[in-house]
C-alpha cells in the first residue's frame, strides 16, 4: 500500500491557475484576493443583489451576479457558482470559509467541472464533517477523544451513559454535522435533557439538514486551543504551532491568540504533535484545524473538531510564523510541495485577533445599516483584514463579521498593549453598533491580562465587562465641536490660528 501510495505521489503534475473565482463575500472574500494580488493572480467575485456595492465586488477583476440575497438563492448555491467560474474564465474556486467552504458535494461539483478545488479532498471533508465519525478516527489515532456517546435518541440513554461512565453534569448535546457553535446545548440536570435533546435536534436540522446527535462530558474551566496545519499531496505535513480561542460568546469565538498561553512547551509539542499525526492518517491536504478543547485543571487535552477549511483566526498564525497560508492553499492545489520542513518553522512573536462584529455589545443582537464613519487603526504591529468601507452598508442576510483587527508583539504583553491602541484609540465606526465596548473591556480585564480565563469567562463577567464601557459616543463629538465653535465666535481669532 506504501508503495502504491508513494507511486501515485509521484505521477502527481502540477497545474497552474490562472485565475480564481472566490466563492465567498466580505472579509473571506477580501483576504483571498489579497494574496491572489500578490501572486499576480487575476480574481473572480460573486455577489447577491444587496451586495452589488461590496468591498469584495470593487476588488475583485471581474464580478457575477449569482443570486438574490437569501443565501440559498446566492452563496449557498452550488450550481451558479460553478457557473459564474465557467462564465469568468477561472479555473479554481477559493471557498475561504464559511458557506461552502466544508461541503464536500460543492468540492465534487467543482473538480467533475474540470477545475481546480483550494481546499482539502472531498471524501476528508465528509469524514471529518461527521462529529461521531470524526471521533472514531482521532481515536484510532491515538489522540484522546471526549468521554461521549453517539448517535443519541432518548433521555434513558443519556442516562445510562452518564451511569456506566460516572459522567456528571453538566453535559454537552452537540449536532453530529456541522459546527459554527450551532445545535451545541449545555445541560445542567436531569430535567433539561429532554428539551436539550429537542433543541439541538431542531439547530442541527435547520443549520445543517441532519438531526443526529451525540453527547460528551462537558469541560468545566474548558479552554478552547486548536492547531494549525498545512499539507501537500506528496505526504508532507507540517504544523505551524497553536492557537488560543478559548474567548467566546454563544460558542463563537471573538479574540484569539497564538501562540496560547495556556500550554508549557512540553504540552505545546505533544498537542502539535497528536494533530499532524491525525492530519497524515486522513490524507489530509491544504490547510486545515484540529481543535482541542484543554482542560486546566488536569491539564488533558482532548480532541473536539478538525476544520477542514481556511480558519476566521488563521492571520494571526501568519504574523508569528511569517507564512502566507492562503498562498501554501494555492501552491498545494496545484501539486506542489511544501517549501519547507517542521524544523524551518520558529515562530518568534506573539500575536492578537478580535473580531469585530456588527452587534449590540450588551446583548449581541446584530446591528446593519450604512457605515457613516469608518478610521482603521493603523501603525506599527497592526494588520487589518476588512470587508467594508466607509459608506458601504452592512446587510442583515449574512454573518455580522465585517472585520477583523490583529496586533503583534514581541510577548503577549506586547500584543496586548498595541490591541488597546487600537481598540481604544485608533479605531472609529459610526452608524452601526460594534463588538468595540466590549473588545476593549476584555482586554484590560485583569483576568484576561494574566492568562486566568476559561470559554465561560464572558458568561460569568458580562455585567462587569459592560459597567467598563465608555460613555462617549459620537453626539459628544458634535458637542465639542459646537463648543468650539462658539467659543471662537465669541473670542474672536486666536493667536495659534
């Protein structure tokens, strides 16, 4: 079998693109054309009705219409988005992430259309898009797995489980397909199992168009580390190092950092080392995430998820290591090997990300409408990834992330230092309410700045974090300014003017 797999390896040609179409809107979208851009790679976008005057569509060097705003009408749509590639002359579709980006019938679509798919294999993408199958192949490759049980369709099961395994609550209902934080219910006793199985069956079958469920043991003081990894068709696979994303609300991850602060450099290798080693036993390819979540107090880690895609957080890996992933997505996709071996990875730096979402910071309902004002922070040690400007609307059909702040250092301290300029002072958004509040609140929190945090950290300080809110807003703005102006009409020109 070595042998035929090392033959195929070799008869392996590279290909070459000539141009992508991004089957994807807003920042995803934006990130791709970047490096595309860099490579001198000309770019395809495809856009809904509302989003005729996105950021992505003005980037890109060409734009199809594909459909009207619900996504099933657009960007969920398979059949138009191979179609607008045949239309614009690409010859590879990007997916960046979200929508299609882990549909392993949408990777089909693409390759039987004779075009080159930027993304892992079809048949890996529904092997780890399966939660239970998932497991099973992490176990069998000696990386440890959540205490659980699968396919789950009653309460006495649950129960027996919990018996046989001396499993208290709480536990955690999880949907098999899927991810995002959705069809996951955090149970706390007896009587919420019931509902708690209701509800994740009814998430799991809107979001993903499949009820089946599984239940693991629920970490308490969980923290939330994933490990990036990179991989060619010839059977190289390299990590670059962790990330922590243990900062969550409503299971969706909004500030992450690399490396995580929560591993000594012996954990740190073996938890690298159990993900690359899953990753060469799937046949894995491209970029792609295994997820862990750590628990602090026994220091065990134990498998969750492998994303089978570009991560939101993946820039940050970029500033420590100083690699272009999307750009290694291109050149595996091709057929080329990796340029360079696990010991030429040295990360030197550390790294934030927030992720700035169109959002009430009190209560996380989504905010849309126009952008009246927009200042990026700008400066030394930041990198901005955005998929809006100044006058462009934020529509309510999509997800509420618009863009995403980074800031490095040469220590976390650092990072955090520079975040805080940003956050605090270099950066401006009028006519939408932000994540910004609340971003910035978290970040000087003293519990955050020492590394003392699990993923129920915002649950458990929300109304701490809310009562360190600044009371300034725009009307104050316009305040000082009238103030202004009628002191100088009062006083008449001053020397200094």
């Amino acid at each position: 079998m070595a042998e035929t797999n090392n033959s195929a390896r070799n008869k392996i040609v590279e290909r070459t693109i000539t141009k992508v179409l991004v089957a994807n809107r807003g920042v995803p979208a934006v990130r791709v054309m970047h490096t595309c851009r860099d490579r001198n790679i000309p770019t395809a976008a495809v856009y809904s009705s509302p989003d005729r005057l996105a950021h992505h569509v003005f980037m890109a060097d060409s734009a199809i219409h594909i459909g009207e705003a619900p996504p099933v009408e657009s960007y969920l749509n398979m059949d138009r988005m191979i179609d607008a590639s045949l239309r614009s002359g690409s010859d590879a579709i990007h997916p960046g992430w979200g929508f299609l980006a882990e549909n392993e019938s949408f990777a089909q679509k693409v390759l039987d259309a004779g075009l080159i798919w930027i993304g892992p294999p079809p048949k890996v993408i529904h092997l780890m898009g399966d939660k239970i199958q998932a497991k099973l192949l992490a176990h069998k490759a000696g990386v440890p797995v959540i205490p659980g049980v699968s396919n789950v369709t009653d309460v006495e099961q649950i129960k027996k489980w919990m018996k046989d395994e001396h499993v208290a609550f709480p536990i955690m209902i999880k949907a098999s397909a899927g991810g995002g934080g959705k069809g996951m219910i955090k149970v706390e006793n007896n009587e919420g199992l019931a509902q708690g199985i209701a509800q994740a069956r009814s998430e799991a079958k809107k979001s993903f168009g499949d009820d089946t469920i599984l239940v693991e043991k629920y970490i308490e003081r969980g923290r939330h580390i994933e490990v990036q990894i990179v991989a060619d068709a010839h059977g190289n696979v390299v990590h670059l190092y962790e990330r922590e994303c243990t900062l969550q609300r409503r299971n969706q991850k909004i500030i992450e950092e690399a490396p995580s602060p929560s591993l000594d450099e012996n954990l740190r290798n073996e938890i690298c080392f159990t993900a690359t080693r899953l990753m060469r036993e799937i046949g894995y390819v491209t970029a792609g995430t295994v997820e862990y979540i750590f628990d602090s107090a026994t220091k065990k880690f134990y498998f969750l998820e492998v994303n089978t895609r570009l991560q939101v957080e993946h820039g940050i890996t970029e500033l420590i290591t100083g690699l272009d992933i999307v750009g290694i997505m291109l050149d595996t996709a091709v057929g080329r090997k990796l340029p360079f071996k696990q010991a030429d990875i040295r990360p030197n730096r550390w790294a934030l990300e927030v992720r700035l979402n169109a959002e009430d910071p009190k209560t996380f309902s989504p905010s849309f409408g126009k952008i009246r004002r927009l200042q990026i922070p700008m400066g030394p040690n930041v990198r901005v990834a955005s998929g809006v400007y100044e006058g462009g609307d934020i529509p309510p059909y999509y997800d509420s992330l618009f863009m995403l702040l980074m800031t490095a250092g040469a220590d976390r301290k650092d990072a955090i230092r520079v975040m805080d300029r940003c956050l605090g002072r270099n950066l401006r958004v009028e006519g939408v309410k932000t994540l910004q509040p609340l971003l910035l609140s978290i970040i000087r929190h003293p519990s955050f700045i020492s590394g003392e945090f699990s993923t129920r950290f915002i649950e458990e300080h929300l109304d701490e974090l809310i009562s360190m809110f600044s009371d300034d807003n725009s009307e104050d703005d316009v305040l000082k300014i009238a103030r202004y102006v009628a002191e100088i009409s009062a006083l008449g020109p001053q020397k200094w003017m």
